[in-house]
C-alpha cells in the first residue's frame, strides 16, 4: 500500500509540473467556474484519491483466499481459468454446500485501480495481468501496427479478460442464437437462453428494469449507463433519428438503432466477474481458489477416454489434482485450444508431429472469429465539446475529484466510449434482421487519446495523428459477422511457448466489402445536420502508403488493412455442434466430444460469433452450463 501511495503523490507532483510547463492545457479547460484548476479541486483530488485507497484496501479484503492444494488432492469439479466463465461457474457450482470446487488460475488478484473506467484501454495491455498474445504478422492485416501483428490482450488475473474490457454491456442479436440453434446446437435458441441472461443480471437503469420480460434485477452482474454525457453523444443519438434509426434498448428483441452504451459498472467502477461472483462467496468452505497457478495439461485417460485430473505448475511445483466428476475449461478462445491440444485432443498430424500422445482427433483451433475495428475516422471540433488527455492524466483537473469523490465525470466512460449504433450496410432502416456493423462513438479524439498507444501502432502513424492533438471525437466501425475464418496452431508441447494465431482478418472479401460500406455509412452520421452543429470536421490525413483516390474502394480498403485492429472477442475455436459434426469440438451440452468427464465454457464453444461484445453472453454461457452439469449430476 506505501507503494501505491508514494505513486499517486509522485503523478500529484509531476500532474502540477506538467501544468505549469504547459499552460496551454490549463486554457483547454471547460470555462466554467467548476472545472477550473483550483485550491478547492487540488484538496477535492487529494481527499479522494485517500479514500480511493482506503477503498482499494477494503476490495482486497473481499477478494478469495489464495490456497495451494496437496499434490493428489481431489474435488469433485475442477475449473481451469478465473475468467469471465471460470469465476461464474465455481461460484454457481458452489452453491451446492456438498460439492468440493477447485478453480485454478494463472494470474494473481485483481485491485479496484484496474477498474477505472476510463482508463480502460491502458489496463488492457497491462503486461502483468496479460497473456500478451500476438498475431502473426501479415502484409494483409495489421500493417499499421508494429511488426504488422496485431496484440491480443487476455487476462492473467482473477477475473480474466473481464478485467481488462471495455465493460460494454451487450447481448447480441436474438437471431444470432437462432442461429446457433438452427446449426443444430438445441437449447440455444434466444427463447432457451433468456432466462440466463436475466438471471445473470442486475439492471440498475431504471427505465429499463422494469421491463422483466427481457431484464433481471437481482443477479451477481451490475449493468448501467455510464453517468457522464457529452453534448457530442446528444448529438450522435440525434443523428441516429436523421437518418431514421430508432433509439433503443440494444439488449431486448431489436438491437438496430443507437443508444448510449450500457456497461457493467457499479458505483462509477468495474464490475468483473471476480467482483460480481466470487467476492460474494468468500467465505464458502467447498469452493478452494489457486492463484500463480499454470495448468500444464488436463490428464486423460486413454484406457477410457476420460478426464480424471489437471497438472499445474505454481512457486516452481508440479501439482497432480484429480477430478471425481468432471474438469471443466474456461481459459478463453486461446487457452481452451491450447490446453486440450497439450492434452492430446486435437488435429492428429500436427499433435504427433510434436511428441503429444493423440487421444482424439478433433478440429481444435480451427474456427476463430474475431470482430475488428477500423481506427481512421475522427473528427476535431473548434469548442471543447468532449474531453482531452491531459485532463483525464491529470490527477489535479476537477475531472479527478468528480469522480474520486463523487462517481461522476468522464473517468466513468470506458476509454471514453460514450454511445454505440448496430446498423446493417444493405438494409438501412429494416430493424429485423441482423447488423453487420457496429458503429462505436468515443467522446474524445482518438489522436490526442491512449488508445493509439496501446494497441501499438506505428510511430510513422503515431507522429501524422499527434498533429490533430485537440477536442474532437471518434467513431469506430466494428465488423460484427466476418465470414473471415483464421486457427490457432500449436508450435511446441509446452505451455509456455505460445500457440501460433493466424486470423486471417479480411480473407473474405465480403468483410472488406462490408467494412468500406460501414466506413461510408459512419461517415454519413458525420454529415448530418446534428452533428454538423457542432462545427466539427472530419480529419483527413494522408498516407503514403494508400496513394489512391480519396473515397475510392481501393483508398478505403488500403486503410482498413493498415488501421483496423481486433477489438479482443476472439471465439470459435472450440466450436460447439452437434454429434457428427465434422467441426464440432464439443456437443451442444459443451461435452467435449468422445471425451468423458471434459467441458468447455467460455468464447470459444460459439459456434458463430455474436453481433456485439462477448462478455455478456459469456456469462450466458457459464450459467447454462452449470444448469446443464447439475442437472446431469442430480443436484
């Protein structure tokens, strides 16, 4: 705790520093009276950033207490992976007092530091709480990132990956899961999985809790609006209405139109899974957690093609733990594949080309999907209608007091993610059918904003954008159904040596098509009247390395190929299906296939990804698979 201390009075007194130095950032301020750099706001950051602290000490005081098991140590269900599944399933499965739980994770605690919102996309690629995945470099993806290979934040950390989101609340399309269901997964039909997202959720917007057809309002998961606005997001929403799309409450039957973005917040902070699931449950005696602890292989038997235990490594031990009734993996769309190939099930030539003993052949890691984000259109504004970096790095700007104290300002928007729009490109105004665009809006300039940075984009790119380091804001066109599929490949039996991730971003020409149509239909909502109001104008910059005519198809898809990165909602690669489908890695109860005693729960089982962000129904899925695997145990 000294150390967290000592860190905050050091960003106090270079925050001042940087003040006096450059008094232009002071000039950029709001002008009114209140958001003036103050004696007042300077005592107003101190006393909150201390009782941020003391906040912080008392989150650690509910974490789950670390424990290491005894080699031969047996439960009755084992889960690999704390994440966003992993930490809902445990918690579930132990609510029955007479069942033993083990989770296994390999990262350590999470603290409240992590769950700022607006510092959303720095945590992201926090090394210490991430499995630092790459793609592999490619001249037709990711050109514009260094070494042309795109990062792949996941999270090492109680909570996994959703410590590290963006925390935006949504469910997908209904027809999605129809889809699914049609693909023969049965059960998975919107009207199957409903009841979990309710039962998952806590509604804290009241104009939409009371409707209790689609919405719960007491389960582990908070969901709310963020609490800062901008007159930039009125203005996007009113757009929305120019061109003829609805406002609506993207998590009922209609997802198409624009919203504000709904987030899984509580009280101006994150809410994770370790937060909404295991904090709750501390103190439960048959629930065991083991933090620093890297499961090498889930042990099978061959003689019977059943799952009877998991080997991990922590503080330099080989542990042996054995599972009486069944292990379930819910280490993500990355880990899941690479586990149950270093466990011997997966494609058999490339598993007996490195040494691993083939117990079934299945087509593990084939199958990713990813939904990828186009970062090339903002627009600056003459009036400071958003919010700048310097105020939110700032710890002495009012901003840090609004929301050290009170829970308000824009440290409440996830990396400044204010409001969202689900559009399809080839029927504009039809409201029932699916999107093929997400269209995300970000309060700020992406130019003068962290994000750039963070996903490591190139300083050639990075030196034209810091030109535009003013007030303006971003949009962000999302490809939410590619028909693009990539692999991940297993280059050494050894966990340690990370798989190889091809994604093959754009492989389908049709996801070009789609994305230029995306980029032209954002820079529509750009020409409206009501965001023309706002006196802002596009930024438009040149590339040498897309020398085509402005607005041509060639022009866009250059840049989409150099400035589109993923938005980290890896799925598929174990994807579910039903028995005797050759594509199949798990059957529609998340058994893996030919395997006993062996599940699956988490992004990786979709067998088609979702049309919005995946932690929702990430959740959706681990509650239905604990309803599944009680059912079958007769609790």
């Amino acid at each position: 705790m000294i150390n967290i201390t000592r860190y905050i009075f050091c960003v106090f007194i270079i925050s001042a520093i940087i003040n006096k130095l450059h008094g232009r950032y002071l000039s950029n301020f709001f002008s009114n009276h209140n958001n003036r750099w103050s004696v007042q706001s300077v005592l107003k950051a101190t006393t909150g950033a201390v009782n941020f602290l003391n906040e912080n000490r008392r989150f650690l005081n509910q974490e789950i207490s670390d424990v290491t098991p005894q080699f031969g140590d047996t439960y009755n269900f084992i889960i690999i992976g704390g994440g966003t599944a992993g930490a809902a399933i445990a918690a579930r499965l132990s609510e029955m007092p007479q069942v033993k739980v083990l989770l296994i994770e390999a990262g350590s605690n999470e603290n409240l530091f992590m769950g700022i919102p607006v510092y959303a996309s720095v945590v992201s690629v926090n090394q210490k709480i991430n499995w630092n995945y790459r793609t592999k470099p490619s001249n037709k993806y990711c050109r514009g990132i260094k070494n042309n290979s795109c990062l792949i934040p996941r999270g090492k950390v109680i909570g996994g990956t959703s410590v590290l989101n963006y925390m935006i609340a949504t469910r997908g399309s209904t027809e999605d899961y129809d889809r699914w269901a049609k693909m023969g997964n049965k059960g998975w039909a919107y009207k199957d999985v409903l009841k979990y997202f309710k039962k998952l959720e806590t509604m804290d917007i009241p104009e939409l809790s009371s409707d209790r057809a689609y919405h719960g309002t007491d389960g582990p998961v908070h969901i709310t609006y963020p609490n800062f606005r901008t007159p930039v997001g009125e203005a996007f929403l009113k757009a929305g209405e120019e061109l003829g799309y609805p406002t609506v409450n993207y998590n009922e039957k209609n997802i198409k139109g624009f919203s504000y973005v709904q987030c899984t917040i509580i009280n101006g902070t994150r809410m994770s899974s370790n937060r909404a699931y295991l904090h709750p449950v501390r103190d439960r005696k048959n629930l065991r957690v083991t933090l620093d602890s890297t499961v090498t292989r889930v042990l099978i038997d061959s003689s019977t093609n059943r799952a009877v235990g998991v080997e991990f490594i922590k503080n330099g031990r080989n542990i042996t733990v054995f599972a009486s009734k069944e292990v379930i993996l819910s280490a993500g769309a990355i880990g899941s594949p690479q586990l149950l190939m270093l466990s011997g099930v997966g494609p058999e030539k490339q598993l007996t080309e490195l040494g691993i003993n083939v117990i079934r052949n299945a087509p593990v890691g084939e199958n990713l999907m990813d939904h990828i984000a186009f970062f090339g259109l903002t627009w600056i504004t003459k009036a400071p209608l958003t919010f700048h970096l310097s105020e939110v790095l700032n710890l002495l700007h009012p901003y840090a007091g609004d929301f050290f104290i009170d829970r308000r300002g824009p440290y409440t928007l996830p990396s400044g993610c204010e409001a969202l729009a689900f559009i399809n490109t080839k029927q504009l105004r039809n409201c029932n059918n699916l999107p093929d665009m997400e269209i995300l809006y970000i309060s700020t300039s992406i130019q003068n904003f962290m994000v750039p940075r963070v996903f490591n984009f190139k300083d050639s790119i990075l030196e034209k954008w810091e030109k535009y380091d003013t007030y303006g804001y971003t949009m962000v066109p999302i490809l939410l159904k590619p028909k693009s599929r990539g692999r991940i490949t297993l280059l050494a039996n050894n966990i340690n040596i990370k798989p190889e991730i091809v994604p093959n971003y754009f492989d389908d020409r049709n996801d070009i098509e789609t994305m230029i149509a995306g980029i032209r239909a954002t820079v529509k909502i750009g020409r409206t009247k009501a965001m023309q109001k706002l006196h802002s104008q596009l930024v438009n910059i040149t590339y040498s390395e897309c020398n085509y005519k402005y607005d041509s198809d060639a022009y866009w898809e250059c840049l989409i190929r150099m400035l589109s990165t993923t938005l980290f909602h890896q799925s598929g690669t174990c994807k579910m299906g039903p028995i005797g489908d050759p594509t199949a890695v798990v059957d529609p109860k998340l058994k893996v296939i030919g395997i006993q005693g062996l599940r699956v729960a988490d992004a990786s089982v979709m067998p088609e990804i979702i049309s919005g962000h995946p932690t929702i129904p990430i959740y959706m899925i681990a509650e239905k698979a604990v309803d599944m695997i009680k059912k079958e145990w007769g609790y």
